[in-house]
C-alpha cells in the first residue's frame, strides 16, 4: 500500500470497535498493552497485519491470534516498532560524548536504561561510546524492550551487512574515537558485533504501559519511543523515566519527541535542548509538582 496512503486511514465505527476489542484480547489473553498506543500508528500497522495475515478484517484476525500463540508473536512484529540504526542521529551521541560524559565521569559506578531498546542498535551505539569514553567497566546497561523477539535480536548483534556503511559513517559524525569495524566480524553478508560489548548488559523484557521502575539510573536513553503513545501513556512513560534516574541524571528523546506538555517538566530542565536530552532537576519529582 502506499505510504502516502496509509498516512490516510480512517477506521469505520465498527473497525474501531473492532480494534478496541483486539487490544482488549491482547492485553487480557498475553498481558501486553497496545491500548494507549496511538491509534493512528496502531490503524497503519493493524492495516499491514490484516494484509500479511489473509484476515478479510481485524475480528478474524483477533480470532486467530487468540488460538494461535505463534500468529500472536508474529502480530508482536505489527504491534511494535524495530527500526533502528547505529549512531542514529550522530549529533545526539556526539553531545553525549561532549557534554553529558563529563558529568557522568564524577560517579565511580553508572547505570544506563535504555528504554524500548529494539533490535540493539542504540545498546551497541552506547556500549561502543562507553568503550571510547573509558566509562565500559564502570557502567551497567539495562537493555529493556515488550518483545522478547527484539531483545533476542538485541542479545545476538547480528545485523545486515548492507547497514554497516551508513552505520559506519553515523559512528564517524558522532565523534567516534576508533574504527566500527574494530567492533564487529563481517562473514555471509552479516556483520556480528563483539560479544564482549555485552558483557555489562542486562537484557530485560519491561512494558511502558504496565510495568514500573526496577533500578536507579544515571541516564535514561529512550529515542523514538514515545511517539507511539498517546498523551496518556506518554506522561506514564515519563513518570517513569524521571523516577528512576537519580537527581541530576540525563533523559534522552527522540528528535520528534518532547516533555515539555507533561505533567512531569518541571521536574527537568533542558540540558542540549537541540538535541533533546534533558537533566531531572536537583529537587525530587514530587516537590517540583507541587511547586508548579
């Protein structure tokens, strides 16, 4: 179908109906939770699954995902987002490299969440510039993404072949201090990223929508994330990444993505307001709510 065309779609009454009790069953039946999601996204994605499915409409495709736990993990791939890349966003990491390294280099031990991580290309994006930074054997990353088929993916480093020149070059804008190629293996068309770069990883499923915070962080790093939520569970999600890092830690977001409309902004201040990385306030979350 094409892309400017499914920028367009609009659901019936009826197929949003359907939808709402698609999500319900997904929620209800695998305890995953899509219903805060945006719901333009979902309708998109939901239009694809139909089609790879053979389902003449989302009823039937609820039908056969509650009685084949194997559609419903192909479904996962429709439900969630994986689309990444190495270094995306090279100013990013190079004001990470510049300006937030410097700070985090006062701590004699870090932990880095990063929130939705995918098929692990922002892990090894971070874990490399760590390595660079000298920071690797102080710092634990917390890898964390809804579908055990990313952090599967995210677990293995294996990635095409064909993404390594552009990832390459991502690295080089970024302010890389060695060569990509010193971190990974290339053989039948694949590139295997080093396993030592996960020697300091925790690789965890956590859903934004559901679950809480489990450990203390110095920087959060959740990129492109929260442009699938709606408002709702995008200041959920927020909550979230402001609870967990320490007073002075780093949130980093997505070029599209803000937390300026959030109950939860004063709690930050901008830190490279270009590069949407921002630094929770000394003050604690809750005091910097009653002060607004």
């Amino acid at each position: 179908m094409d892309a400017a065309l499914m920028e367009d779609i609009v659901f019936a009454a009826h197929e949003e109906i359907e939808l709402d009790l698609l999500l319900e069953a997904v929620w209800r039946h695998y305890h995953y939770d899509f219903r805060s999601y945006s719901r333009g996204s979902l309708r998109r994605r939901m239009v694809r699954a139909q089609q790879h499915f053979g389902c003449g409409s989302l009823s039937e495709l609820q039908h056969r995902m509650l009685r084949d736990a194997g559609a419903f993990t192909e479904l996962m791939g429709f439900l969630t987002i994986q689309v990444s890349e190495m270094f995306r966003d090279p100013a990013y990491f190079r004001s990470l490299r510049e300006k937030v390294i410097p700070h985090l280099r006062t701590y004699p031990s870090l932990k880095i969440w990063i929130a939705g991580c995918a098929n692990g290309e922002e892990f090894y994006s971070l874990a490399i510039l760590f390595r660079e930074e000298g920071l690797e054997d102080r710092t634990i990353f917390y890898c964390t993404d809804i579908s055990p088929a990313a952090l599967e993916r995210a677990q293995a480093g294996i990635y095409s072949q064909d993404h390594i020149a552009h990832f390459t070059d991502n690295h080089r804008q970024s302010g890389g201090k060695t060569s990509l190629s010193d971190y990974y293996t290339a053989a039948y068309g694949a590139a295997v990223f080093d396993k030592s770069l996960r020697r300091r990883a925790v690789f965890a499923e956590h859903n934004l929508a559901s679950d809480e915070v489990f450990s203390e962080v110095h920087l959060v790093s959740s990129r492109n994330v929260l442009i699938y939520f709606d408002r709702d569970l995008q200041d959920r999600a927020l909550g979230l990444f402001g609870q967990s890092l320490v007073r002075g830690g780093f949130l980093g977001l997505g070029s599209r993505e803000t937390l300026r409309f959030s109950s939860h902004a004063d709690g930050f201040a901008d830190f490279d307001a270009s590069e949407k990385i921002f630094r929770r306030n000394s003050c604690s979350l809750v005091e910097a709510s009653h002060a607004a």
